[in-house]
C-alpha cells in the first residue's frame, strides 16, 4: 500500500503543471498517495492552491495551519512533508489541533533565516526574533528533517538535529543538455537569479566598476528581477545588459553567450543556477557562502572569493574574461561536474519514499549509486 502523504510549502503553481514539474509530481504519484498544500491557480486534484492576491505571503501563513488541519482530517495522511521550518510550524500547530498520529518531516532547502534578513525589505529584519523561535519550534517537534545539501546538513546540526535524508530536490534540467557551445572570445560574464539582498547585486555593482575601468569591452549581462530592480538600472545607464526574466531556454542563451557565471551571494541553499552553468559548459564564480562551495571546487570547475569582497570578486571575473587557458580548463571540468548534480524524476521520487518509509518505522532499504560527496546521499540510517 502507497503511504499517504501531504506536502506543504509555498511554492507557486501554475496548472496544469508544466512538463517538468509534471514530470516530479508523476513519479512522487507513481509511489505516494499524495496531496499539495501550496499557491497557486489551476485544477489538478492533488493540489490545494491559495490564489495569489494582495499581501499573499502573510495570507499564506495566516490560513495555512486551518488548510492543514483540514487536510488531516478529510485526507488522513500518513506523513506531512513541510517545505520549510515556517511551514513546519503550522503543521504541528495543525497535528495538535487535529489531533493528528502523521508524522512531520521539515525539509532545510536554505538558511531560513534570509527571509528575514536578507530578503524584501529591512523592515522584514525586525520579525527576524520571532522568526527564528517558531523555526526553532518546529525543527524540535518534527519527526525526521531531510536536507539538500552539505550546508543545510549543517544548518541542521547547529540547531542539534541529524537530517534523516540528504538529497538535492529533482529540477528539470533537460533545456541546459545538449552540445556544448565553445568558449566565446567575447568577454562577457552574466548573472542570474533573483534582485534580493542575500545575492549581493550592489557588491557585483562594485566589481564590476573596476573590471569595466580596466576592461572596456567587457559585458556584463543580468536576468533577474525583485526589490533591488534599482541597482539593476543603475548599472543599465552603464551599458550593462539586464533582462527582467527569461525562461529555461532563454537562460541557455545567456549562459551560451558568456564566457562565466558570477553568483556574488551572501547565502544560498545550493544554487541550481551553477549546475546549469556546470551543464552548458561554463565555470562560476561564487562566494564561500552557504551551498556555494558544496558546488565550486576553487581553482578546478570556478573561483571563491570571501562574502562581500568586491575587489576580489572584480580580480576573479577579470581573470577569467582574460585568461584563456584557465577558462577552458575550469569549463571543461565544470562540465564533468555537473553530472554528480542531477538524477531523475524517478531517483528522486524514490529517494522521497525511502525518507518516508524510514520515518513510518519501514527498514531501510539502500539507495542506488549515488553521486560523490555528501549532498546527493540518501536516507541516512534512522538514529
């Protein structure tokens, strides 16, 4: 019999799924009765969506542990899966009120503590207390914990819990396969991700003010859009390119185009958008910072440089619009790397039900080969 399980997070949905979410859910479906708590709009019977409106986010919170409660008591799961701490919190708020017998299991994709300091405005900073108590709360009530990588491991373990699982969550990254575009001449670097303060747009503003002084051809491309849109204009009037978003395929071009990935960020869960780079070929530039470093092996497929040290970061970047040689030996084993970062819907699902079926008191059944170091493991045994 299929275990039932809940999954509650705030990630947005738009249904019907697209083909690569269609495709995770579908292998999760294959070996779960499964139903998702989330946002979003659309029809599918295994989701539950909260329509995006004004203030969604605290909308969100605020009616999700009576969404929750619900859920325990028409779909009797066996187990609920909270995306983060924050979820996590009203889903034991929820078991108590229902008087639920599931099992809880909060995942750690990041440093919860961003969303509070490093994400939207300063204003948010001041709930940082607040936050970092209920995160704590449920972190203690839970049943089982399962990280994504290295770092959010260690996050886990400096609030005194071993995670159960370590695995990365299966993306869909069929777009950035393919032949390999050779190296530009041009030199150009971009970036991609979200305008939030955590990836540091106004310290790449920095550097990149120094690379330009000492390099007038070089381009620097930005995708991406949130609260920091106004760094992005600046660095707009300065000839920088910048696109506001741009879908898988778009982002292939980019990467395709440049000679690098620069990622300057202040945290990061594991930053997906290096292993798409790792995948078209491209070495990345990073920080020591959260994930970053499970990913980048200084010197061998990208460069670190310290959290917040523009000088070093305009050194990297110049060195790879420069030196040829370097580049192609980065790019060539950033290729080779991205291999031990992907697995397939089918993995992933499976490495789910092995979390699942170790957190219902299932013997533990080994997982398949997985790749080298500790972030893609499975379930690790049950302590």
């Amino acid at each position: 019999m299929r275990p039932r399980v809940l999954f509650v997070g705030r990630t947005r949905y738009e249904l019907p799924l697209g083909e690569g979410l269609a495709r995770k859910w579908d292998a999760l479906s294959e070996l779960l009765e499964l139903r998702v708590l989330a946002a979003g709009s659309g029809a599918d019977p295994r989701f539950s969506l909260v329509a995006a409106r004004r203030l969604d986010g605290p909308r969100f919170y605020a009616g999700l542990t009576a969404r929750v409660v619900r859920e325990l008591r028409a779909f009797a799961p066996d187990a609920v899966v909270a995306e983060s701490p924050y979820e996590g919190v009203a889903v034991e708020l929820a078991r108590r009120l229902a008087r639920s017998p599931a099992k809880l299991i909060v995942e750690v994709h990041g440093d919860w503590r961003v969303s509070t300091r490093l994400y939207g405005t300063p204003l948010r900073a001041a709930l940082g207390p607040l936050a970092d108590r209920l995160a704590a709360f449920a972190l203690e009530r839970a049943d089982a914990h399962r990280a994504l990588s290295a770092f959010t491991a260690s996050l886990l373990r400096g609030q005194g819990r071993e995670p159960l699982a370590i695995f990365p969550t299966y993306s869909d990254l069929g777009a950035f396969s393919g032949p390999r575009v050779p190296l530009p001449a041009e030199q150009r670097i971009v970036f991609v991700g979200v305008l939030e303060r955590y990836k540091d747009l106004e310290g790449l503003a920095r550097a990149w003010r120094t690379v330009a002084s000492r390099l007038p051809e070089a381009r620097l491309e930005i995708i991406g859009s949130g609260t920091q849109v106004a760094v992005a204009e600046a660095l707009v009037a300065e000839g920088v390119e910048w696109r506001r978003s741009a879908d898988p395929s778009g982002v292939v071009s980019a990467l395709d185009r440049a000679r690098a990935l620069v990622l300057p960020s202040r945290s990061e869960g594991l930053g997906r958008v290096i292993i798409e780079a790792f995948m078209r070929g491209r070495p990345a530039i990073g920080t020591r910072s959260g994930g970053i470093p499970d990913l980048i092996e200084d010197g061998v497929n990208g460069l670190l440089v310290e959290v917040g040290d523009s000088d070093a970061l305009a050194d990297a970047i110049e060195r790879l619009l420069t030196d040829d040689a370097l580049l192609a030996r980065l790019g060539a084993a950033a290729q080779e790397t991205a291999a031990a970062w992907t697995t397939s819907a089918a993995e992933h699902a499976e490495n789910v039900r092995r979390l699942i079926g170790a957190v219902l008191g299932e013997p533990l059944t080994p997982p398949g080969p997985p790749p080298p170091g500790p972030a893609a493991s499975g379930p690790a045994p049950a302590s």
